[in-house]
C-alpha cells in the first residue's frame, strides 16, 4: 500500500511539474517534505518516468544536503551554525534541545520522531539563534522555549500549529537611503521602457554604472546588452536569490517586503533582453517566503504586469517559476545556479561560453541578485542621475549591508558606496571592535587599523555580509567555523578545492587546540595559495581567504597557539591507543604516550 | 672515535625488505662501510640509538612503541630517511585502516581459523597498537623519501652516495617508483 | 585559419577550436594531466593541466588556443602545484601501490614519476571505501578511484548505459554505479565497454589478470608518461589473456 502511496504522490508531482527531466531537483525537494526522504522506490520510479538514469537521480540526491535517502525525523530541525548564530547562544540551544529529546546531535532518534542537527548560515544573523524547523524558519531561539518544543514535538502537534511569534522575521531596516526611501509604483519600471525603448534604457543603466549586488561587482548593463544581442530561440532572465553567503541577509528582506519591486526589475530586464522566461532561485533556508512570492507573482499576473500581453503590449509574454535550493552554498556561483535550474548537481560550468549566450537550457541567460534586480528597476523609473547621487565614481549608487555580530543594533542598513567600515561601526553601536569580517566567509578580515577603508567595489567589496567581532571573542572560532563551512560545500568536482578544504580544516583544528606548529602554518600557506590558483571556480579560489586573510591580518592569533617545537604530530599520540586501552583494559605506563612532537 | 658518518636504521611496521634492499647494494657494501659506521640497527643489534648523522626508517608506526623508538630517531638522528612505501603512506601494514581495531583484533585472536585459547593479549609487555596506522611523517619531520616496496638497492645507494658527498640528491627516472 | 602559440618557449602550431591541450598533444608536448583523454569532452576537474597562460592560470584542457598566447606548464611553480595536487589525490583515497595490479601502468603513479612526486607527505585520509567484486569479469576498487569522470563520460557518451555517476559532496563525493542494487554485477556492465578502457588507475580492472607482466617491463618502469602516453593508449582486453 505504502508504495501505491508513494508512486501517486511521485505521478501527482510530476504532472505539477510538467515531467520534465529538469524539474527533478524541485520534484525531490517535495518529495523529502512529504515523506522525510527519498525512498529508494522514488528514484527509481521518477527515473522510469523522466528517462533519465537511475544514478543522475541518485547522485542528485547526493549533492544537496536537504534531500535524504535516510529518513530524517517527522520534525526535522537544523540549527543554523553560523558564527554568529554561535555568539548568540546557538549551540547550547541545539544541544539542550537534543538531550531533552534523547537524541545525540546530527542524528534522528530511533522512533523516527525529530532529528536534531546543524546546517550552516540561515540568513538571521540579527535574529539569532536560528533554526529550520521542517525547513521553516524559527528566530530568537531561546533556552526557555525548549521545553515547549519537546512538548509540541512529543505531542506530535503539527509545525503549522506551533506558536506563530517563533517564526516571525522582522525587516530589521535600520537604515534608508535612497533605494528604500523611493516609492516604486507598480509597472513603472515596465511602462518607462515600453514608452522610451530598449535601446534608451540600455543607455540608463550604462549610464548609472549599476554592478552587480552579489558581491562580484559584474556591471548589469555589460550583461543585458550581450543577452539581447545572443543568438537563440528564447531568453532567459534569472533571478539569484540563492543568498548562502554567512552573514547575509538582505534578499531575505527585499523578498519579503519589495518583492514587487524585484519582480518588476527582472521583468524589465525581460522586456530589454527578449525574454519569455523568468526564475527565481529561493534558497531552500527560505521556504518560508514561497508563499508570499507565489502570490506576488499570482497578483502580478492578474494585474497584467506578468504573463501574456503584459501592459496590453502584444508579444511581450513573460512569466516567472520560483525554484527551490536543497542545501547547497555552491548554488549561488551563477553557472552552478543554472545547472541546479536544469535539475542536476551544483557543479560551475566551465566558462566560456558564459551564460549571457549559453544559460539556462542552453539559452542566452541573464542571472543577476535579487538586489540588483529591484535596483534596476529603480533606476529604470528614477534615471541614472539619480542613482548616481549616491556612491563613488566606480560603486555607483548605495548598498545595503546586513549587520551581525557584537553591536547594538544589528539589522539592515543602506549605506551609499564609499562609507567607511568606521562610520558603520559608529551607526550600528559597535564597541572594543576586534574585527569586522566583509563579505562573508570568502571575504576579508578587516583589523581596526584598516577601519577608515571604504564599501566599494574598488576597496572592500561585499554581498552584504558585515560581521563584527569584539575584543572578547577568539576570532580562529570564526576561522575555524568557515574552514568547515567550506568542506561542507566544496562542491566535490575539482582536486584542489575538494581535498585542499579538508586539508586546510585539519591543519587548522591543529592550530586550534594548541598542537600546531610554524611547519603547520608554511603547510596551509602552500595548500591555500595552490587552492586559489588552480580551482575551478570562485568558491574554491576563495575558501582559504578567511586562513591565509587572518594569517596576515592577525598573526599573533596564531603565534601565540603555537608550540614551540619545530614539528608536531599529525593526531593526538596518547588518544591514538585510547581504544586498545579499552579493549584490552589495560592502563598501565606503557599503555599511554607520553609528549607529542620532538 | 672516527669522522666517519654515523648511520641508525629500524622497522617498523615493516617486513624487513627495505633493510634487505640496503644489503642488496652488494659489494658496495664495502665501500660503504668506509664511510659509515652503523649504531643501532638490525644488522648490528645494538638496542639504544645514540648520535647519529643520519636515521633511516622502514614501516609505519602502528604501535606505542613504535611511537617511541621514532621519536628517539628523531631526537637523536640529524637527518631522518622515511624508506619504503609503509614508511611513506602506510603501505599493506595500512590495509588495516579499513576496519577498526576492534574488528583487527578479534579476528586475529577470537574468530580467526585455527584459533586456540582465543583471548586478545592484554600483556604489559605487548605495546598497544594505534587506532590506526601512520605514515613516519604524520609523527616526526622527515627530511628525505625514498619510495619503493622496497626502493631499489641502486637508488638506496644514489642517495647515500649523493648525501655523504654532499651532492644534491637527484634520481634518474627509473630509481624511483612506488612499488 | 590556423595559427601559433607558445608553451614554455616553444612554438605550437594550432588549428580553430582546439584547446591548448589539444595542440600541445597534436605537436608532441607533454601537459601532465589525469581526468583528460582526447576522445571525450575535456572536464577540467584534476586540474594536473593547470598552466600559466599570458601570466593567468587556467586548464588547458579546457582553454581555446589563441594566437600569440604565452604558456608556461613546466616551470618550477607549476611543477611544485602539480606535486601538491597529486599528493592531494593520494592522500584523499588509499593507493596502496605494492598491492595494486594497475602498479607500473598507473597514470596516476606516472603522472607522480613524472612530476618528481617522492612521497604524498599530507595528512593521510584513510576513508572506508569498498571493493566491488561481483562482476564476473571486472572488479571495482573504489579504494583507487580519483573521480576523473572518464568511466561515467565512456559509459554515458559512448557506451549509451549511464552505469556510471559521482554521487556525494565535496570530500565524500564518490562514484556510484547503476543497478537495483549498486553492485556492478547487477549492472548493465560489460569487459567490452569504452568505460572498462579508460580508467587512469586500478579503480576499474579486468578481473583474473594481474602482476602477468614482470617490474621492469612495465608501461611505465623504462619511459616516462610523457614519452609512452596516457595508459588508455594501451588497452588490455578480455581475450589478450
């Protein structure tokens, strides 16, 4: 009967998702929801039913870290371990849970009830600590709300009729400038381009100097132009939403609050390039905005602004599907992205040819941020005056920064390009600053000597991410949380990243528990400088930033853990006998290992 | 006392083979022993390894006492020779990391065929085996590798001869292989 | 329009379309390189190719020639890179050369010889991995795998069977194989396939053949890799017992 079940359920997904092969991810993702893994009679099945084999299905499963073969608990709960998450308290909330529930971390508990684990940044870093809760959201955990969990949890009451005050997630705007403080009517953006043409909007955004918000910096027009210039049958506008960066958080806000004005850009961009086709890629960490974007979507369309004949403009049909991420920071490089759209692993294409000819399907393709998109939009109506009133000559217009960590007022701010990592300090009420850390865990570890440094695209570059660390917290606990971070999402395709990630990490712990030594350090040097040079994509070219970055910025961070002999063992000698000790029980002198390196 | 360079070897977690590969530098064996003289190794049983210029170790380290006798190479020996595929990366004797140490145990001592009196020993003088198996250079700095199973008499006796000259120690193509 | 470009002051000639590694192959230069064999879609993942072209590196097996363009490969640099990428693939699976039949026709092991590589003096891995014998004519030692993909392109490009897929993340993506029980006995699998002749290592073997040819006489034990070509050169079927 089960099977009958599942096979329904599978036939029902299927139809939703027009059977096509490059739905599979989104088709898994509901199935993981529904049955809290991915039987083995699932993949199977939907390989029959989409032709394609059996183990693209499978390694699909593989890659992305929320889909299962195991089934994971009917409560499925994923504090999320970013550093920050850490400094509020995290950790002991995660664990407390778990023993309360009589379930060691990271597993699922034998009556298949809750599974209790970690995931890496959830985007609420001023709202910690978080969690993912059946992938929704919860904020502000705190120790006095375990007990009412273990309640719900073992009362089996389902998550939609948990107290909805937990899974509140404020805006937190702490800041406006001229992006939030603007209003945008709806389909001003659409009707200014329909009224001046392609060509004198093309000229706008060149004009304004807008680069991508994402953190690369890439300027916007230098993509549109190429897109509407490719060759192909269709065109394809991709909305990157995919937003895994530690420590940001601001998509998360414009999807919530400005999702008009995000859809409204994309759906220029579709008007200036010729496209019919539109997606947004939500990451899996926001499930619970879905909802609300669907129904933006829906409300669009019934108001003529998306869709067929939009503004009663015949032939200008575009429509926009949200996809869901599982679990996978990779995603968010933007050929990695496509591939995921496609419905396989998140490896980065090899480039050429760039997705502005060659994207989505083999179709000329425009992926940009979510912020870039409402900022398009904006300067569509508004003008590149406008936008240029703000900003320096190279990082036109403002930015907004997403700020966590030890300050007074963490949250959203805009900032024109060019403030100071000083200024922003000041605003958001951060003291005994030790180290701002921009851009996430790729980014830079910037020292209160280098606090007068500006946001920019020309000085320090970020998605958003700025994380503030005072002078009471061990800054190589945020090292060493990254380096994780990044063995986790190495994407597995190429050598350096895939092994030097898990070396880096190694060499590391070694450091951190005070076994390391300089010969350690020149190692991680080597290994780091080989993983930016030789990686395939940006994500490994960057992993050994926050090692190699601190080694520099901060060297007595690691000096003073290092011991002074001149090598030390790879493992902890005496705990390497600690399992004969136990089989033979012995523990006499001779049973144990005395000192480490020599 | 002569000016002669002194020269230390052990195995380890070893078969032996590498220290016969030393021997099979046959009559240069003879010029070899003009230039060195042997402390501690199998060859002339001395237990205890005093100053030396140079240590040479065959086979990994999987036991405390293991552990020991490296360490001691090291503190004692100016330059330190991992030689011989166990040395280098585990080798066979690391075939073992496949399982735990429990499961090596009890199947050599408890379940095995042909097992009698099954117990594991637990004698003190029996030193305990690692959790795993390691290469030398996960426990000690090593200066030089020469890899092979065993590595070949001709390259044992290029690189001694290269570094009691003082030359640098170079290989031709088919001196080193890993096998 | 053919034209010409420079690897480490030699002149190669090339013709439209072809990457660096196609010239360099077509003019008899040697780029050291694992997960590229010229009769498939080059794939760029264990980037032994990794040159310096005009002072930028990227794969050659992936980069159009391009007229003019300065490319340096065996300099001390990207030797020493080269080193830390196979000592990197050596440490992530467990190569136990002395026990292995492939020893001394090994790319991975010749590509070390190659490069100078004496020991892989990283932290060794040591991951669980298993031996699939259930094939009656071939074994696979996942032990040896290096995940260049050639087994999953052949089956997939060439055989049309898909048998073959990496699967897993990061550090723990690792090769699976299709059939209802993963074992490759099960599998649509066959001595004769394009994917039982391309592996690079001992990961995918014939079975009932081994250590037949004596050391010495090996692929690789007299020339090097760059001289006597990638082991896929040299097939070794079923019926050549």
């Amino acid at each position: 009967m089960a099977e009958i079940t599942i096979t329904d359920r599978i036939d029902g997904l299927l139809g939703q998702w027009g059977n096509q092969p490059q739905n599979l991810l989104q088709i898994l993702i509901r199935v993981q929801q529904s049955l809290h893994h991915i039987p083995a009679t699932a993949i199977d099945y939907l390989a029959r039913k989409l032709g394609c084999p059996q183990v693209q299905v499978e390694g699909l499963v593989g890659f992305y870290s929320f889909l299962h073969v195991e089934p994971r608990g009917s409560y499925d709960i994923l504090f999320s371990d970013n550093i920050t998450d850490r400094m509020l308290g995290g950790q002991g909330v995660a664990a407390a849970l778990a023993e309360r529930l009589g379930v060691a971390l990271g597993t699922t508990r034998s009556d298949g009830r809750v599974s209790v684990g970690y995931t890496f940044c959830t985007g609420m870093g001023d709202q910690g600590p978080a969690a993912l809760v059946n992938g929704y959201t919860m904020t502000r955990l705190t120790p006095d709300r375990i007990g009412q969990m273990v309640e719900l949890i073992e009362g089996a009451v389902p998550v939609t009729d948990w107290p909805q005050e937990w899974f509140v997630v404020e805006d937190n705007i702490q800041r406006r400038d001229i992006l939030l403080q603007t209003a945008l009517p709806d389909g001003a953006a659409i009707d200014r381009v329909l009224e001046i043409g392609v060509d004198a909007l093309l000229q706008e955004m060149d004009a304004s100097g807008l680069r991508g918000r994402g953190g690369a910096g890439f300027g916007t027009a230098l993509k549109w132009r190429p897109c509407r210039e490719a060759t192909g049958a269709d065109r394809v506008v991709v909305c990157n939403a995919d937003e895994g960066e530690p420590g940001t958080f601001k998509d998360r806000l414009l999807l919530q609050r400005y999702a008009d004005r995000v859809v409204e850009g994309m759906t220029l961009c579709a008007a200036v390039i010729g496209a019919s086709k539109g997606f947004i890629y939500l990451r899996g960490e926001y499930l619970y905005l879905l909802k609300g974007l669907e129904a933006e979507l829906q409300r669009r369309r019934e108001s003529g602004l998306l869709g067929r004949s939009i503004r009663g403009r015949e032939g200008f049909d575009f429509d926009i599907e949200i996809h869901l991420g599982a679990g996978a920071y990779i995603c968010g490089e933007e050929s990695a992205l496509i591939e995921s759209l496609e419905g396989k692993r998140g490896h980065p294409r090899v480039r050429p040819p760039f997705p502005v000819t060659s994207g989505y399907m083999g179709l000329p393709t425009v992926v940009n941020n979510v912020e870039t998109f409402m900022a398009a939009a904006m300067i569509g109506v508004q003008g590149a005056e406008w936008f240029r009133s703000r900003g320096t000559e190279e990082s036109s217009g403002t930015k907004l920064l997403t700020i966590s960590g030890d300050c007074a007022r963490p949250g959203i701010y805009e900032y024109p390009y060019g403030v100071t990592v000083e200024q922003v300090l000041t605003d958001c009420g951060a003291q005994d600053v030790q180290a701002v850390q921009v851009a996430g865990a790729a980014g830079s570890c910037v020292p209160p000597s280098e606090f007068g440094r500006q946001i920019a695209f020309e000085d320090l570059a970020t998605g958003g991410s700025f994380m503030i660390f005072n002078q009471g917290r061990d800054l190589l606990e945020m090292v060493e949380n990254f380096a994780a971070f990044f063995v986790h999402e190495s994407c597995g395709f190429c050598t350096p990243c895939r092994v030097g990630t898990s070396l880096m990490h190694k060499r590391l712990t070694k450091v951190v528990v005070g076994h390391a030594t300089r010969a350690d350090m020149e190692r991680m040097c080597d290994i780091g400088a080989l993983m930016r040079k030789a990686s395939h994509c940006g994500l490994g070219q960057t992993a050994a930033n926050c090692i190699l970055g601190t080694m520099d910025s901060f060297p007595a961070l690691y000096a003073e853990r290092l011991r002074s002999t001149s090598f030390e063992p790879a493992f902890d000698l005496d705990a390497s006998l600690q399992e004969a000790r136990e089989i033979t029980g012995r523990d006499d002198p001779g049973a144990h290992l005395k000192g480490g390196g020599v | 006392m002569t000016n002669k360079t002194r020269v230390a070897t052990a195995s380890l977690a070893g078969c032996f083979g590498c220290h016969m590969s030393i021997l099979d530098i046959d009559e240069r064996i003879i010029q070899l022993a003009d230039l060195v003289e042997f402390d501690r190794t199998p060859i002339t049983d001395i237990k205890e390894v005093g100053e030396c210029d140079v240590g040479i170790i065959e086979g990994g380290v999987c036991n405390a006492d293991n552990v020991e006798v490296l360490k001691e190479f090291r503190r004692n020996c100016k330059i330190l020779v991992s030689l011989g595929a166990c040395s280098i990366n585990g080798g066979i004797p690391a075939m073992r990391n496949q399982y735990t140490l429990k499961q090596c145990l009890e199947e050599s001592y408890l379940h095995g065929i042909g097992v009698e009196d099954a117990q594991i020993p637990s004698d003190p003088e029996i030193p305990l085996l690692l959790n795993k198996l390691h290469p030398i250079h996960e426990v000690v700095w090593v200066d030089y590798f020469l890899p092979g199973c065993p590595p070949p008499a001709d390259t044992i006796w290029t690189f001694l001869e290269e570094l009691l000259s003082g030359k640098p120690i170079e290989f031709a193509y088919r001196q080193i292989r890993y096998d | 329009m053919s034209g010409q470009f420079i690897i480490d002051h030699k002149p190669v000639p090339f013709e439209p379309g072809q990457t660096i590694m196609d010239a360099a192959m077509a003019a008899g230069i040697y780029i050291p390189h694992l997960c590229h064999n010229p009769e498939f879609h080059p794939h760029a993942s264990c980037k032994l190719c990794t040159v310096k072209i005009n002072g930028r590196p990227a794969s050659a097996c992936t980069t159009q020639a391009a007229e003019g363009a300065v490319v340096e490969s065996e300099t001390d640099e990207l030797m020493d890179d080269r080193r830390i990428l196979l000592k990197m693939l050596f440490v992530e699976g467990n190569h136990v050369c002395p026990a292995c039949e492939k020893s001394g026709r090994c790319q991975l092991q010749a590509v070390a010889y190659y490069c100078n590589m004496l020991a892989p003096e990283f932290t060794h891995f040591y991951p669980q991995r298993d031996v699939d014998a259930s094939h009656p004519d071939m074994v696979i030692d996942f032990n040896r795998c290096i995940l260049c993909n050639l087994c999953v392109r052949a089956s997939r490009d060439v055989d049309g069977k898909d048998v073959f897929a990496i699967s897993g993340r990061g550090i723990g993506s690792h090769l699976i194989i299709s059939s209802p029980s993963g074992r490759l006995g099960d599998s649509a699998f066959d001595a004769e396939d394009k994917a039982a002749q391309v592996c690079p290592v001992g990961a995918i073997m014939l079975k009932h053949q081994g250590y037949d040819v004596p050391i010495g006489q090996r692929l690789y034990d007299q020339e090097p890799v760059s001289v006597v070509g990638d082991v896929a050169k040299y097939v070794v079927k079923k019926h050549d017992q």
